[in-house]
C-alpha cells in the first residue's frame, strides 16, 4: 500500500504564525495583532506595523474585548496567546463580544492539550468543547506547522470568528509534503489510506496516529488516518465515507478530554445519520487533573499513547465484521 504522508524536520508553528502575519498585514491594511503578554514570536509583525500591534499584558479579557471593538469598525484582529486561558477566562468575552455578533476575530493560540510540562492549570484539555459549543465560533486544531500559515490565510475571508489551536507551537513535526494534501477549512484530510480501520484525530498526535498506523501494517492491517483538523463545521460527508470504506471501525484518538471533542463530534454525526458502525473507541484524557509530566508520558499514563493506539485499534478490527 502506497504511504501518501512523509515525516519531515521540526518546526516552529509559533514561528509560521509570526512569519504569515508580517505577510498578511501587507496584504491587508486592517489586520491588527493582539496579544495577552504572549508576543515574542510576533516581532515580525510588530516591528513591520507597530500602529497595528497592541500587547495589552495579562489581561485575555481585555484583549478579546478590543479585538471585537475593532472588529466592529471594519477590522480584522488577530490574538495571539495560550489558550488555557482565552478559552476559558475570556470565555464570556468571546461568546459575548465576538461569537454573539458574529464577527471577524480570529484567536490562535498554545497548549492545546497535555503540552508543555506546565501542570493542569496550563493545559487546555475543556477547550474544544467550550468553543464547539459556541454560536457561530469555527473551531480547528492543527498538527502540522506548515498548515497553521494556510489556515490563517484563509480564515482572512471569513465572515465570522475562528479558534485555532496548537500545541506548544515550539519544536512540531512537518507531516506532509507542501502541496501534499489540500488544506481547506471544514474538509478533514485523508492523511493515510486504509481499509481495515479508521483512526480520526487532530492536533499534535496526528504523529502519533500516523506511528500507530505504522506499526499495525507490520501485522498487515491497513490502517485509515484522518486529520480532522476541523472540528467545526465538522467533514460529516468523510465520517460517513470512511464508515463504508474502512467496515465502520473507528477510533478516535485526541488530546483533550475525551468527552466533549472530536471523539463526541464524530459520534454527533453517527447517531444523526444514523451511520452503521462495527465498532467505536474513543482514546482522550479521562476525568482527572493530569499533573506534571512530558507530553507523551502523561498520555501513555492517561490511556491514550501509542501502545494504547495500537491496542484500541487491534481491537475494533477483531470486532467488526
């Protein structure tokens, strides 16, 4: 079977960010950056258009609440930050002040996830069920540095506001080719074929799925993974494709409780077409406050690393027909 992904060097997203914003504010004489005191990767942009770049210190209230102020006077603003905290103390904010009238704010930010060694109060594992939930909000998580700089520039048309989510943005690995895959807003991507099983996932373990898939062809088990960068609106035409085309086995793998992200997304769409699965195992973190620890330690201690991985997936392939 032909592998359609490669593994390249490490990157910077945060870097990507940096970089596609000094580009873009070029391109468009009303975008605005913000940020929360996290700037030290926007210096591009804030060198090039500093009347367009304000840090407003460590106050995401306050930063969601101007970037809507500007929105409402014809701009686009951007903030940039760790997402711990402008998904959940600046939630009113963003549900409020940008979700309820629609507007064109985009918020990118880091620690999706159990990342960064940062202890519980610095992960955010709630925050793709809060944003999912909100009126109007598109909602994506990116694996891939290389696709963070496509996706800001089509969230530059959008009408209303997006959540954009990353790791800890510092050292991620390049997983396709550039012009590998069409990256588009709402259309998950089709990172490895399969026909066995699928494994659906986002965000910083993409890789690790992608590894899971690995391994299980050493057995002979043709492994399907999607990247659902997109969460919301989610890609229910490839849910339902990969259900017939995979013997409806799937695993969902994710790194974010696992109730309440992609995992009940997926399970959304199953039980609203009412779409025949053989099996179904969803692999996220459970009801616990994860500690300290490396990012692939405290997923292996949560049920939910590469050996869980394969396992899951062992099993849904036994289950089906």
């Amino acid at each position: 079977m032909p592998v359609t992904f490669t593994f390249g060097e490490m990157l910077s997203a945060r870097s990507v960010i940096g970089t596609t914003l000094a580009e873009l504010g070029d391109e468009h004489e009303n975008l605005w950056v913000l940020t929360p005191d996290i700037g030290a990767t926007l210096v591009e942009f804030r060198d090039k258009f500093p009347e367009r770049f304000l840090d407003v210190g460590l106050a995401e209230q306050v930063c969601v609440g101007i970037a809507a102020g500007l929105a409402y006077d014809g701009n686009i603003p951007v903030v940039s930050g760790m997402l711990p905290f402008l998904s959940m103390r600046a939630l009113e904010q963003v549900r409020s002040d940008v979700c309820y009238p629609n507007l064109p704010v985009k918020i990118i930010g880091t620690h999706g996830g159990l990342v960064g060694n940062g202890g519980s109060t610095h992960y955010a594992v709630e925050d793709l069920a809060l944003m999912c939930a909100l009126t109007n909000m598109t909602v994506t998580s990116v694996g891939d540095p290389l696709m963070v700089g496509e996706v800001i520039r089509q969230s530059m048309s959008m009408e209303g506001p997006i959540y954009i989510r990353l790791a800890v943005g510092k050292k991620d690995k390049v997983l396709y080719e550039p012009g590998q895959h069409e990256v588009r807003i709402g259309k998950g991507i089709v990172a490895r074929e399969g026909t066995d099983a699928t494994i659906f996932t986002h965000g910083t373990v993409v890789a690790q799925a992608l590894d899971a898939a690995d391994e299980l062809a050493k057995d002979g088990r043709s492994v399907r993974v999607v990247d659902m960068f997109t969460l919301k609106p989610i890609d229910e035409e490839l849910i339902a494709q990969c259900a017939v085309e995979t013997g409806g086995r799937f695993v969902v793998l994710e790194d974010h409780l696992a109730y309440g992200g992609l995992a009940s997304r997926i399970a959304d769409v199953v039980a609203d077409r009412g779409i025949h699965l053989s099996a179904f195992e969803r692999l996220g973190i459970p009801q616990v406050y994860a500690g300290f620890g490396e990012d692939e330690e405290l997923r292996d201690k949560h049920g939910y690393g590469l050996a869980a991985t394969v396992a899951a997936t062992r099993r849904v392939i036994a289950g089906g027909p």
